[in-house]
C-alpha cells in the first residue's frame, strides 16, 4: 500500500435511483509515507439518460457540458491509472462512490465514518463542514466550487491526511467496514440524547423493531453492548 487514492463523483441521481450514472469523475492522491498531495484528474462523462433539475441544483452540471464528454465505461482505466491493486481508496461517505464501482478488490476507507469515531462531538461531520471545523490548510482555488468531483477529493484528501495523524490506514479499513457509529441521536422523543444515555429499552426498541437506518440500529447495538 503506497498510495490512497481518494475520488468522488458527481452523479445524476443517488444509488436509491433508479438508472443514476456517473457526469464526472474526480480523483487525487496522497503518498501514504510523505502525505504528499498530488496528481489530480478530472472528467465529465456522458449520460445515457437526462440530468434531473434537481441534481443540477447540487452540482450546476448540465447537459450542454457533457454532450461530448467520452462515456463513463470508457474513462475507467484513466481513472485508476497508477493505482495499484494493493493500494487504498478514500471516499467520503464511500458507499456511495462504491455504489457505482466496488473498486476491483481493494480496500475503502470512509473518512465520514472514520471522522464519526476520531471526532464524535464534531458540530457536523459532513465533507465541507469538516474541512471548516478543523481549519484544513485546503488551497480555496482548488477545493471550490465545492459538490463537484475533483474539489470533493481534494478537500477529501486533506481530511485523509489529518485522520492520519489519529488512525494508521489498516485501522481506518476496519473501520469502514462497519456502519458509521453515532453519538447523538437526532429523531425522536430523544433527539438530542446521547445512544450512552438513552434508555436501554429504547435502543432495544431500535435494535429489534424499528426500521431505522443502518448506522442508527448499528449504534443501538454497540451503546447497548457497552452497557449491559
């Protein structure tokens, strides 16, 4: 493992949707012994199908700029060009990118996730309000506009390197390969309560009855095993 390689797309639709394509790939790299950060590509890609009003609310790509844009299957080997098999890819909230491609057997990490247990008490643990709680040292041309692909990774790509300074890469695998662990729960007759404080028979509720998310009935089972 000598590179992570971090990446993100911008879609025109979420994997809920159905048909959701990829418009633009977005990926740059951090050497995983120097922690330097470089060597940023970016490319739209053409959809089969319309770009929805509502995803180009979000990213402000529109059909005009992608008409003429290589189809996505065929900007795969540029895209992970110089990563090897045993390297590591870093995405923000990683089952989303992992919808799209599992990444050919190399590993994930899911800075959202590993962020939810390095910095439980953080106001947001979203990519931008991260990137503004913990002051990152970004360059503003490079990480704006933000929600699209190539300023997305490069913002991801700092993050990545402070998590580094908490978590080895081989600890940030593991866990991403949970669900993320929440701390405060926001629904309920209980928002607000931390999953360690909540009543017992209500994280069992959770646990076993509610169809709830899988992060929050993942928390539920944790807080509960820690305290009973």
């Amino acid at each position: 493992m000598k590179i992570a390689r971090v990446i993100d797309y911008e879609t025109t639709g979420t994997p809920e949707d159905a048909g959701a394509e990829i418009i633009e790939f977005g990926r740059i790299d951090v050497d995983l012994v120097t922690r330097e950060i470089g060597n940023g590509w970016r490319s739209f890609a053409r959809p089969r199908g319309p770009i929805p009003a509502v995803t180009k609310a979000v990213h402000h790509i529109t059909e005009d700029e992608v008409v003429n844009a290589p189809d996505a299957r065929e900007l795969w080997d540029a895209f992970y060009d110089g990563c090897a098999e045993t390297d590591v890819l870093v995405a923000h909230n990683a089952k989303f990118e992992m919808h799209f491609h599992a990444g050919d057997g190399r590993p994930w990490i899911d800075t959202y996730k590993v962020a939810r247990v390095v910095w439980p008490d953080a106001p947001t643990h979203s990519n931008q309000g991260l990137r503004y709680w913990l002051d990152l040292a970004v360059d503003p041309a490079e990480a704006t506009p933000p929600h699209r692909a190539l300023p997305d990774a490069y913002v991801t790509a700092h993050l990545f390197v402070r998590l580094l300074a908490e978590k080895t890469p081989d600890e940030m695998i593991l866990i991403s390969k949970y669900p993320a662990l929440l701390k405060v729960m926001n629904f309920g007759k209980h928002r607000g309560t931390t999953f360690e404080a909540a009543p017992i028979d209500y994280l069992e509720w959770i646990r076993d009855k509610s169809e709830m998310d899988e992060d929050t009935k993942f928390s539920a089972r944790y807080w509960l095993k820690k305290r009973t």
